[in-house]
C-alpha cells in the first residue's frame, strides 16, 4: 500500500525522535546499562559544546605592560595590592598587541635579573581561544596547552586580547545549568507528589 509509506516514516521519525529526548539510552543499550555497564553512546547534548565563550569569560582583565620590570611586579604582587591575587597575567606591549600570559609563579620564582622587563619570563606564544568558539572548543584547548586560562580575541583581529576565560569561568557556567536542570527536576517532583495527594481517595 503506497499510500501508508508516508505516515509509516512519518510515524517512526516522530518516536524515533521522542525516545532520543525522553531515554537516556537507546533501546538496544537499555539492558546493558541497567546490568551496571558504563554505555558510551547516549543521546544527550554536550552543554559544553553549546555554551559560547562570549557568555562566560571576563572582560576586565588585570594585564600587565612589557616596560614593566620583575622587580616591580613582584612587590605588587608581595604587597598584595588590588587585583594581585590572579593567578596568570596577561602581557601586553606599548600597543596593547597581546605578547604571553605569565602566571604567579613565574613571577616569584624568576631567575631572571630583577631589573629586566617582565617579557624574559615569557616562554611561549599565548594560546588563545576565539570569543565565538564554544566552551568544549576552549576547555579543550586549556588542556592540550596545559593551561588554567586562555585570552580571548576575535577572528578579525586575532592579537588584540578582549578578555580572559579560565578554568572557573567554565565550571560556573556548568554549576549555572547544573542547578537550573535540579531545580526543574525538583518542581516536577513536586507537581507530581501534589498530584498524587490530590488524586488519593479521601475518606
């Protein structure tokens, strides 16, 4: 019957689809994973892969200057004064061209001459992330850099920094979905233990 093969298909993309939303596995891995057995395929979105770096990184940032000497930023950091407390810090020349990010210890460990510009504790070329990437992109690229924040620039003018996003950035636009999602699973609960007191025989 030709006439059946539209709403057939129609039928079963329609279930196909709801039992991605509504099963945490599929049907052939159900069993599996009732047994106990971690199943690796599931039909849920990366929250990471749909968070966009723009939503989550800083853009005030406590940068320093290239003319800047060790000796110098080491007594702001001893003397604890205001924003001395990061743990990385981005350096920037006379034109504000981003040159490297040094971190904390860095500074005090330096065994550079004390009088030289902060630059010579600058080891490598920054890694950076765009600000239209996604969380999974940039959480990604810390780890392969080995790094605990990337500076943010945009694609048409990749050297001029923007901001910063580290590594807290990131879990706290996670622990920000993480608490909305029990939030909502604790008001259907609700909903639903209202619903059966409601429903339950009265004498």
């Amino acid at each position: 019957q030709p006439l059946v093969l539209l709403p057939l298909l129609g039928g079963c993309s329609a279930a196909y689809l709801i039992s991605s939303f509504m099963m945490k596995n599929t049907i052939y891995t159900e069993k599996v994973a009732r047994r106990g057995f971690l199943v690796p395929t599931e039909y849920s979105a990366d929250d990471l892969e749909q968070q966009s770096v723009k939503n989550a990184y800083t853009k005030d940032v406590v940068s320093l200057k290239s003319n800047q000497t060790i000796a110098g930023v080491r007594r702001w950091l001893v003397e604890k004064k205001i924003d001395s407390h990061h743990h990385g810090f981005p350096v920037l020349d006379d034109n504000d061209k981003l040159l490297g990010v040094i971190t904390y210890r860095d500074i005090i460990e330096a065994k550079a001459p004390l009088d030289q510009s902060i630059t010579r504790l600058i080891t490598r070329p920054p890694a950076v992330v765009y600000e239209d990437s996604s969380l999974r992109v940039a959480s990604d690229h810390m780890v392969l850099e080995g790094v605990g924040r990337l500076p943010v620039v945009s694609r048409d003018n990749p050297g001029k920094m923007i901001g910063i996003i580290s590594r807290s950035d990131i879990l706290s636009m996670h622990d920000k979905r993480l608490r909305e999602t029990y939030k909502k699973m604790r008001n259907i609960r609700i909903k639903k233990s209202l619903k059966k007191i409601a429903d339950e025989p009265k004498d």
